[in-house]
C-alpha cells in the first residue's frame, strides 16, 4: 500500500530516500518524529501517510500564509485539501467542516488555536480522522511554552478526535527540542528519525563590530557588495569575497521591528530596494511582500524572524543575521532558506558583545501570574471530571480568553490540566491548592529559563569560535561530524583543529554530580560540552572533568 501511495504521489518509478521510508515504516507501529532538512521531502512524507492512512488527515501548520501555499500544492498534487482559518467567513467555515465530517476532504489544514476551538472540536467529533501531522513542530518547544500555548493542546485534541497516529515534521531540532516536541506532543512510544541535516554547500562565517550602528553598517555592506550595488558615504574597507558568491537573492535577519527600517535606509542609500517585513504589518502588506519574494519579483528583504517560515525561494545565495537567533536550532532554521537548489550559498552572522542581551530577555520572560493561577484552579477542581469548556472557565475565573489559554498551557505543562470530551478542560486528580500549583508553576518556568539561556550562550559559542563553525553547530544539534567542513571562516582562516579522542563522543548518557544526567552534546580539544535535562547545556574542560571525574557513563 505505501508502494502504490509513494507512485501517487512522487511519479511513477519514484523511490523514497531513506529517512522517508523510515519515517513511513515508524509511522505503521507509533508516533513519529522527522528531523531532516529542508528539501528532503518531509511534505512528501504526511502525503504518502495521509493516502495510506485513509479518512482525513489534519494538518497543524502555525502560519496562515504557510497553510495557504502547502494547501495550494496539495491541491495541485490532486489531493482534497481545505484550510480553516481566521480568515474564512463563518458560512465558509461551516462549509468547510461539513466536508470534512462526510469524508470530502483527504486533509484539513489549521492552527493549533482553531484545532482546540470548541466548535471546531464539536464539528471534527464526527469526522473519520485518522493522522495528525503537526509541521514545523520546533515551534512547539519555541513558541509552546508561552507565546503559542495552544500547541500544549494538540497532542490531547489529536486523541480525542480518534486519531491512531501523530507525524510531527521539522527541518532541524537539538536533542533538547527533539525532547520537548515528543513530551509536548504526548507522542505515544515515540521514533525519532533524524536525517543528515548538514548543508555543506552553504559557507558559515561570523563578523564581530563594536557596535550596533557599526554592526548595521556592516552588514548593509556586506549586503550591499554580494548584490553588486555601489557603496555608501558609511561605507567600510572590505576585501573581495571569493567563498560568497555575488548576485541573486537575499535574506537580512534583524532583531526589533525598529531594526528593520534602520537597515533599510542603509540598503537604499547604497543602490538597493530592500523589502521590509515584520509582525507588525498589516497581514496584507505581509502577504505582499513574502508573495514578491517568492515569485522573485524582488529579491531581497530585510525582516525579523516573523519572516521566513515555509519560504521556499530555491535561488536564495545568502541569508544575513544582524545579531543572533535565540537559538542555534533557530539560527540554523533561518540559515536553511539559503542555497535550496543545491548550489554554493552563504550565511553571515554579525555581531557585537552585547547582542544577546536581547536573547537573554526573552528566555526569562512569561508565563502567567499567580493570581490567575489560584483563581483557575479551583474552578477546575470544583468541575470534577467533567470539566469546563473555555468559556466556562473564562467566566468562572474572570479572566481574557487570551490568559486564560496562556494558564491552560502552564498548568498542562506541570501535568495536572488534561483535554476531555469536546474540548473541555479538566483537572486531573490530586487537592493541591492554587498557591501550591503556582509555585510548580515557577518552578517549571525557572527550568525552562535556564534551558533558554543556556541556549542563549551556546550561540555566543558559535559566535566566538575560531574552531570549525559547522563541526560545533551541528553537533550540538544533536549530529556527529568529527572532520573540519572546509567551508567556513575558520576553517578558510586555518584555526580549525582536529579533535582528538577525549573519551566522550556526542549523544553518550552520562551523570554529573551537580548539574544531574545529560547527554553529550559536542566535544573539542579542550572542552565537552552537556546537555543536562534541568540545566541545559555546559560546557565543561575535558582536563578538570578527567581529573576530578566530574563525569561518568549512564
């Protein structure tokens, strides 16, 4: 059957590349986690699972724009595929879910906010489901935890609707977001396939600047010099690039909406027509401008990370970061739109010594009050088993629905709030008070501060290396590469080294006295750096590990 589903879908004569046929082999026994890179054929993957799967396959996608374009080439893969959205008027929604409850539709694609709505719940209770693909599901462990609680709920709303399997999809994920997307997801005796996600035809490099105006001035030339437009009054001496090459399309990443505009007057005073993108924008200037990329009517854009998810342009030559991502698994997303054909392409990061500030911010922000906590958690205990839907609670606790969605999420993420019938929420057992799960609560948001900052300083790594940019980066996503790549800064300036048998290797089990049990995350001449399950990562010296055995085998 998955023969004739991959001949449906990829041609005939078609064959699946390894991990896909992995995924699809994992898929027949248990949830599924793929990690592999962009352009690997991960869409290909849930179309193959869908048709094999029968019934409807719902599709979880965290961008409006990005439901639209995968429902397009669905449709045009001659695949029945709807979207439900904000954007749908309420006569075309109910359309929409009638079709799918009477088997007219192969796959519904929506957010994770209107998966967990009420009356979708209600509506889809009837529908033959039977796959739940969740794509880009990093953002589960990005955005999960805070700015998208609603991603908490998918794994619970995927049961309730009856569905026998869970695919989560995404490009690239560290061991530590491999482990938050199975939790998150509540993926059942969950596989783990990861691809190689190494894009060796990529150059990495790093710039440091005194500054952030002087950060901007670099980067506007270096922009600048690989479009061939002429230079401005600001300009700085560089020399020819010959690793990077000239022409074709760009991305500039900047950090603040601010930012944006900032860069793009520099990029105009030098002969370019930047586009501009950010959050801010009113969805239909954002919605034309990721259209004027993409169909190459512009070829370059200056954008905060609100921009790129799903951009699928082949030609992009160069993606450009003013400043860090607050991640590398996000840095690395951001890298990935670069050189989709195969063809050399280049990714540049700048930076200044107090760049992560910003990064560091975000990783201790969120999380609901406690106010809000003990007025929720009564409610829920006095509902029993039965539960409250969402309106309920809101009332019941005098609260935004926004907040209360926010709240839902933490009290989820400490194991006490479960999914019942028809979308309601529902305590699930023990008489602690509010004022006790508020400070679980806390307790959970510290560990997750000090998991996102640590993830903060594995940037400032990268950044601050002059060993192989690519050996460091991929494995401390979780991948081995013990040769220096040939294709970054360090390497072109031969300070990379070669790594000597330190005794440790990457995902090896190991115990430290202090910091608890962790994995092996990347190790070099000097240093092993750990990824601890409450810490996050450190980065230890491999002298004082072996002369004090810091560390030892799990």
């Amino acid at each position: 059957m998955v023969e004739a589903a991959v001949e449906e879908v990829l041609g005939e004569g078609a064959e699946l590349r390894p991990a896909q046929a992995r995924a699809l082999a994992a898929l027949e026994h248990a949830d599924t986690l793929l990690v592999a890179r962009s352009g690997a054929g991960k869409t290909a993957v849930y179309q193959v699972a869908s048709r094999v799967a029968g019934g409807l396959t719902l599709v979880v996608s965290p961008l409006i724009a990005l439901q639209r374009d995968q429902a397009r080439t669905l449709v045009e893969g001659g695949q029945r595929a709807e979207v439900l959205n904000s954007t749908l008027s309420a006569a075309r929604r109910r359309d929409v879910l009638r079709r799918a409850v009477e088997g007219d539709l192969d796959l519904l694609l929506l957010a994770p906010e209107q998966l967990v709505r009420e009356q979708t719940a209600e509506a889809l209770a009837g529908a033959d489901v039977r796959l739940l693909v969740v794509d880009e599901a990093h953002v589960v462990s990005d955005w999960g935890h805070d700015f998208r609680p609603d991603f908490l709920q998918v794994g619970a709303a995927a049961r309730r609707l009856g569905a026998d399997r869970v695919l989560a999809l995404t490009a690239t994920a560290s061991p530590a977001v491999r482990r938050d997307v199975v939790e998150r997801l509540g993926l059942r005796d969950a596989e783990v396939v990861v691809d190689d996600v190494d894009r060796p035809n990529i150059h990495l490099a790093v710039r440091a600047a005194e500054d952030a105006h002087a950060r901007a001035l670099v980067v506007a030339d270096e922009v600048a010099a690989a479009c061939g437009a002429g230079t401005g009054e600001d300009d700085t001496d560089d020399d020819a690039r010959p690793d990077r090459p000239a022409g074709g399309c760009g991305i500039v990443y900047v950090q603040t909406r601010a930012e944006v505009d900032e860069l793009a007057v520099l990029l105009e005073r030098r002969g370019l027509e930047p586009l501009r993108y950010h959050g801010g924008l009113p969805a239909a200037e954002r919605s034309r401008v990721g259209d004027a990329f993409l169909e190459g009517e512009r070829d370059l854009v200056v954008a905060t990370s609100a921009f790129g998810m799903g951009v699928d342009r082949a030609d992009v030559r160069f993606v450009v970061h003013s400043g860090p991502a607050p991640s590398l698994d996000a840095y690395y997303q951001e890298v990935g739109r670069a050189g989709r054909d195969g063809e050399p392409a280049w990714a540049l990061l700048v930076h200044t010594g107090t760049d992560t500030s910003l990064g560091r911010l975000y990783a201790a922000g969120g999380g609901p009050k406690r106010a809000t906590i003990r007025a929720v958690v009564p409610a829920l205990q006095a509902a029993g088993a039965e539960g409250l839907t969402r309106a309920e609670l809101a009332e019941q606790a005098d609260v935004s629905p926004r907040t209360l969605s926010r709240t839902l999420g933490a009290l989820t993420q400490v194991g006490v709030v479960s999914a019942g019938q028809g979308g309601r929420s529902v305590w699930v057992d023990g008489d602690e008070t509010g004022t006790q799960i508020a400070d679980r609560v806390e307790a959970e948001k510290e560990r997750r501060r000090r998991l996102d900052e640590s993830a903060v300083e594995m940037v400032e790594r990268y950044a601050g290396t002059d060993d192989c940019r690519r050996r460091l980066l991929l494995e401390l996503l979780g991948e081995e590469h013990p040769e220096r790549c040939g294709a970054c800064d360090s390497c072109d300036a031969g300070t990379a080294r070669d790594v000597e048998d330190a005794g440790w290797h990457g995902g090896q089990r190991v115990h430290h006295g202090r910091f608890g049990d962790g994995v092996v995350a990347s190790v070099d001449t000097n240093t092993v750096t750990v990824l601890f399950e409450d810490e996050g990562y450190k980065t230890l010296g491999v002298r004082l590990v072996e002369e004090h055995d810091l560390l030892e085998s799990a």
